[in-house]
C-alpha cells in the first residue's frame, strides 16, 4: 500500500502496526524495486520534527542487561465514511482498534540487535465481515567491521488483510483477503573512502487465503503465491563533501507458485487454455544514475533517472499472454527542516508494481475471455509537513497522488489523499492522537473509484 503521513516499509516490505493515525492510498501491493529499494532506502540523511529525540517526553522503557524492553499499548477508535471503498451506496461504520506491541533493542557501543513484534485487533460496530485481527514481527541486526564498513540484516513475518480499495479485491467477497509476508533482508556497505559500495538483496513470500463472494463462490487466492528475489549494487562517488554522484543496478526476479486460475476456462474457443504455463513469472532489472547533495545542513536532496524492463515469462497464441514492461524510471526525495519546529518531506517516484488484476472481455465467440494485466506503471507523489506547535504537541499534514496505468486492460487508476493529524504527548508514557484522512480514486473503468474519509482518535501507554 502506499502510505501517507510517514508510515515506512520496512526493508522486508513487511507492513508493520504503527501506534499513532496515519492515512493512506490503497493501492495494489508494492513489488520490488518500487519499494523497499527505492528512494527512501538510500535518500537523505537527516532528522525530521517528528523524528527528533525528546527527553523529557520519550519513554525510558526497562533494561534488561545491555537490552531495553519497550513495551506499548494503542487503542483507537476510528470512523471509516466507505467501508468497503465502493462507487456507489456507500456504507459506514466505526470500528475499535488494539494495538499491542514491544520492541527490544540492545544497548551496545558496536553492532546492534533488536527485535519488534506489533498487533492489529479491528472489531467493527456494524459490519463485524471486516472484523481482522494482524500481526507482525521483525528481527534486525548491525555487524560493524569497522568505522564505515558493515552488514546489516533483517527478517520478519507479518499476517496483513488486504484493504477493500486494492483493485485486486474481488467485488461481493465475503470477508477482506487475508495473506501473509515472510521476508529476508542483507545488505553489505562499504564507504571507507569518496568512494562508496552497497550491496542489498531480499527474498520476500506473499501467500494469500482464497476467499467466497456473498453468493457462496470460491474466489481463488493461492494463484497470487510467489516469491519475489531481488539484489542491488549501487556505486556512489562524493566529488566534494555534501555533493554525491551514484550508479545503481536493481535485478529482481518474481515466482508464482501456481497458474493463475482466472486465466483458464473451459471454453476451447480461449486460447488461454491450452497455455500450460499461464504463470505470472517474470524477471526484470532498472539501471539508475542519480546524485545525493547536501544544499545545506538543513536541505537535502536525492534525485535519480534511469530505465526498467520486466519481462514476462508466459507466453499464449496467438500472442504473449502478459506484455513486457520497458520505459523509463525515476524518482528523488527532499527534506527540508526549514525552521528547528517544522520540516517537509517530498517524494516522487515511478515503477513497476505487480498485480493480478483480471477484467471479462466478452466476444460472441467467447463470452468467458478474459484480459489479464501483467502490473502496472505506478507513479506517486508525496509531500509531508511536520510542526512542533508546543514541545508535546505535534502537527502533520501531507497530500499524496498515485497513478496506476495498467498493461494490456486499458485501465488507469488516479488516486489522490490527503492528511491532517496531531500529537499530544502528555507525558513519557501517555500520548493522544487525532487524524483526519481522504482518499479518492477516478478511473476510466467504471464502477471501480470511490471517495472516502476517515477520522481516528486514539491513545497510546508506552513504557
């Protein structure tokens, strides 16, 4: 999903419960390099408003040895105006949120390890269908060879249900797909000298739960299954201090587990059918060029230009099955602390981001064909204001645009939201939130967009 309001992917692309409001787009599940490997993984260096360290109001959490145990518990009521993010009849409700969570971190002056494990019990006053209850957790580390020189690792696994808005939840489905994330992450960094190495790699599993629509139909589920393999070494060059150039390869390579089922029909005028390899398989790489500066200690930059290609595997007659994807990729991010009390954040970036969306393209030789789209372009826009108003009461705002073009379906989805929230810390223990979010997606599809506004209140203990 694409997130507003400064909720991070982790390097997994594991979607971790955040104890505070955050608003987001829905849009179809981030598949690599459009996430975890993008801009935000390697941009500026810096600490924003919300970000910065506050003494007198952060939690001093429990030792234990050389670990510190924080441990917390959100609770939040929230206010959703279109549950199910449908066009037309729009249904609302409220529904109540729990969210406990711990984090263990080490106290060490080399290497670091810590641990996070988070939960997500949604109960809904009216349409207890959507009742969902998440998890994740997240084993990290750091092994410092040497001042500038070190690995890091990552692994975690998270239960996530998808939202009613992704374009790949099926209309009428009885309850919100649940699936789950298992993922690995290594990196290797070496920047001894002006010239710099990284290396980063992951191995990410998506495996979802089939589903029945309202009418007792299976919808099945398990054709999403894959894995998704990715490496990334990136060269950079600091030619002055503050000023960096860089070069970046991005490899990735997607398996399905089985052949998507809404592609064969037993319909011999679908040619489909007779494709014994209908499998969303594929393999593709970016290559990038870009440059890090430092315009002043209070303005960084990242802005990078390069070319993608994903290329499909399955092929059918009288023609490729999925189209391959060529074009070109880019993206940046900013951050401004323009005043100590107020920072921006802005990003924009585009890739290729994977799918199984599927529309009937009746014939009156075949009025069970199909047309598949392979992913879609996805560009995204996103601008972040964070305000200290008082030194315990913090102020967010953020607008976000996203637009999905689909291959071979002509289909294009425009989503724009928007984001007002605040923070009340009351002290190191207790602090209250409010969040105030709309979404709204047009498409030349119709029936599929849907506007939508949802307000959360809530309260986190943490020690």
């Amino acid at each position: 999903m694409k997130v507003l309001g400064g909720l991070c992917v982790s390097a997994c692309a594991l979607m971790v419960a955040s104890g505070h409001a955050v608003a987001q787009i829905p849009a179809p599940i981030l598949a690599y390099p459009g996430n975890a490997l993008g801009p935000a993984a390697v941009g500026p260096e810096g600490t924003t408003v919300l970000g910065r360290a506050r003494p007198d109001y952060d939690p001093l959490g429990i030792r234990l040895g050389s670990f510190i145990v924080h441990p917390s518990l959100g609770v939040s009521e929230t206010f959703d105006s279109n549950v199910f993010a449908t066009q037309s009849g729009a249904k609302s409700d409220f529904y109540t949120t729990e969210n406990p969570g711990v984090s263990v971190a080490s106290d060490w002056n080399r290497h670091s390890l810590a641990f996070t494990a988070t939960g997500q019990f949604k109960q809904y006053a009216t349409h207890d269908s959507e009742n969902v209850n998440n998890a994740a957790t997240d084993l990290r580390g750091r092994y410092d060879i040497s001042n500038g020189q070190y690995f890091v690792a990552d692994a975690g696994y998270a239960l996530q249900h998808e939202d009613r808005a992704s374009p790949d939840s099926t209309v009428n489905q009885l309850h919100p797909t649940e699936y789950h994330v298992t993922g690995a992450y290594l990196a290797y960094v070496h920047e001894l000298t002006r010239i710099g190495l990284r290396v980063d790699s992951t191995v990410t599993s998506y495996d979802f739960n089939s589903q029945f629509t309202q009418f007792g139909v299976l919808v099945p589920e398990n054709d999403r299954d894959r894995i998704e393999y990715v490496v990334a070494p990136r060269v950079s060059y600091e030619f002055i201090p503050g000023y960096q150039a860089f070069v970046r390869a991005v490899g990735n390579l997607r398996q399905y587990n089985q052949q998507d089922q809404t592609l064969l029909h037993p319909d011999p005028g679908d040619f489909r059918i007779t494709n014994p390899s209908a499998r969303r398989n594929s393999k593709g790489y970016e290559l990038d060029a870009g440059t890090a500066i430092e315009v002043t200690r209070l303005v960084t930059a990242e802005v990078y230009v390069g070319f993608l290609h994903q290329d499909y595997e399955a092929q059918g007659q009288p023609g490729e099955l999925f189209h391959n994807f060529n074009g070109p990729a880019f993206g940046g991010n900013l951050l401004w602390n323009v005043t100590p009390l107020t920072s921006l954040k802005g990003s924009f970036s585009q890739s290729v981001a994977e799918t199984t969306l599927v529309i009937a393209t009746p014939t009156p030789a075949n009025p069970f064909a199909e047309a598949a789209a392979s992913g879609s372009r996805e560009t995204n826009f996103q601008l972040t204001a964070e305000h200290e108003l008082l030194r315990n009461v913090l102020l967010t705002g953020s607008v976000g645009y996203v637009r999905d073009a689909y291959s071979e379906i002509n289909r294009t989805d425009n989503t724009f939201g928007g984001d007002i929230g605040a923070r009340y810390l009351m002290n190191r223990n207790v602090r209250l939130t409010a969040d105030v979010s709309y979404s709204k997606r047009d498409s030349n599809v119709p029936g599929v967009g849907y506007e939508r506004v949802i307000g959360i209140v809530g309260a986190t203990i943490g020690f």
